[in-house]
C-alpha cells in the first residue's frame, strides 16, 4: 500500500516570498490533515479536512495560510507571504473515516516538506 | 497550552536495557492515546496505541501503560536496540470526534552499544 505522498521535500525561499506543498493520502483515506512542525516541538495542526471538506482549520494563519482538498483526494497547502518563522516541517498525513474504530484514530504521516525562509 | 507534555527532551539507554518514556496530558476528555517514531528528515510512523477502556496495550518489545487518574501514559520499550534510536512523540485525541491529534515535543532517544 502507497504511503502518504508529499512534494517538494524541500525549498528555500526568501521571506514575502510564496510556496505551495503538494499531498497525495493514502487511497481511500477520507481525512487529511496539514501539521507544522517547528524544530524542536511536536507537530500542531494546521488544518484537518473531511473529504473535501474543512473540519478544523483553528490554528491556521489564515492571514498567509490557504489549503484546499479538491475533489476530496490530493491537497495543497500555500504560503504568501513567507516570514522567518514559517521555517518548519509541513507534514501531510491521513487517515480512514473516524467511527471505525480503533484503526480510524490512526493517523499516517507524509515524510514531510522542510521549508527555510530566508 | 500545552495539553500533551513530554518533560523528558531526551534520554539515554543502554542496548539491552529498558527504555521508559513518560507523558503527561491535561484534558480529560482524551480517549486514545498513540506513540509515534520519527527518524531524521523522516516523517513520524505511527507505533502503538491505546484506549482509554485499557490500562496496557503490548506489541512485541513495545508496552504502552495508560493511568487515568494520574493523566499518564509511557511506552516501555525492552530490550532496547540501537535502531529504536529515535524521536519519540506522544499523541492524544477524543475519539468520538474529529480525530484532532495533539502532540507532545517529542523525547530523542538514544540506545547506547
């Protein structure tokens, strides 16, 4: 089974600058979720989507921040403008339709795009 | 504020030995707790979990023990082994809802030869 894809794995930018990340979730999977991971600290939600639905995007800086789950499949996640602290791991990951059970709590991760804004 | 805590930033094992992980979590309303690994430039794999309806769940060399009362889990690793060298982040959630994951910073965990 195809894990999480995600793309670039990596990009340097210079701040006010704009980026764009790319997610494929495993096939089937109904959840998909973007988390930002700061060096140092655990990852945070940034934006958790249903099929192509917004579920919880709180934590986003909607200021700069934008996703979006077209046809309920891949997501895009985009920056503009850029500052210093955007620097993180943006990890895609997804998981099957909540109230299955245990299996549905389980959250599969993309291996990450590493941005550097500087 | 931080509802999933990781107060150990690193520890330090010898191969063989057993590796303790601690958590802590502050709200009550979690009912599944999960372990993640994660490598260098690797994205976080998922390692064990647990319900709140358990206090032990076992997978090989790998325990995780839940204390309701005291909002405490840690995961039991034995025998350590090099390859378990590794961050370790801690993750709850309230199942019935919209699987929202919270992480604690993570331990970095070195097994020593």
């Amino acid at each position: 089974e195809a894990g999480v894809a995600q793309s670039p794995r990596y990009k340097i930018i210079e701040k006010r600058q704009s980026v764009a990340f790319w997610c494929n979730p495993i096939s089937g999977h109904a959840t998909l979720y973007w988390y930002q991971q700061i060096l140092g600290q655990g990852p945070k939600l940034l934006i958790q989507f249903q099929n192509n639905g917004v579920v919880d995007d709180s934590q986003l800086p909607k200021d700069r921040f934008s996703a979006e789950r077209l046809k309920g499949v891949d997501s895009t996640l985009k920056i503009q403008p850029a500052k210093l602290e955007d620097s993180a791991v943006y990890l895609c990951a997804s998981s099957p339709d909540w109230g299955q059970g245990e299996a549905g709590n389980t959250i599969y991760f993309g291996e990450g795009s590493w941005l550097t804004v500087v | 504020d931080q509802q999933v805590k990781q107060n150990s930033p690193s520890l330090s094992v010898q191969e063989g030995r057993i590796s303790i992980l601690n958590c802590d979590y502050t709200n009550s309303m979690f009912d599944y707790f999960l372990w993640y690994k994660k490598y260098p430039a690797e994205g976080p794999t998922f390692l064990i979990s647990i319900s709140s309806i358990k206090d032990k769940n076992e997978d090989g060399r790998f325990t995780v023990f839940l204390n309701k009362s005291a909002k405490h889990l840690s995961l039991h690793i034995v025998p350590s082994q090099p390859g378990d060298s590794a961050v370790y982040f801690c993750a709850a959630s309230v199942s019935w809802g919209a699987q929202k994951l919270v992480f604690g910073q993570g331990t970095r965990l070195t097994i020593n030869p």
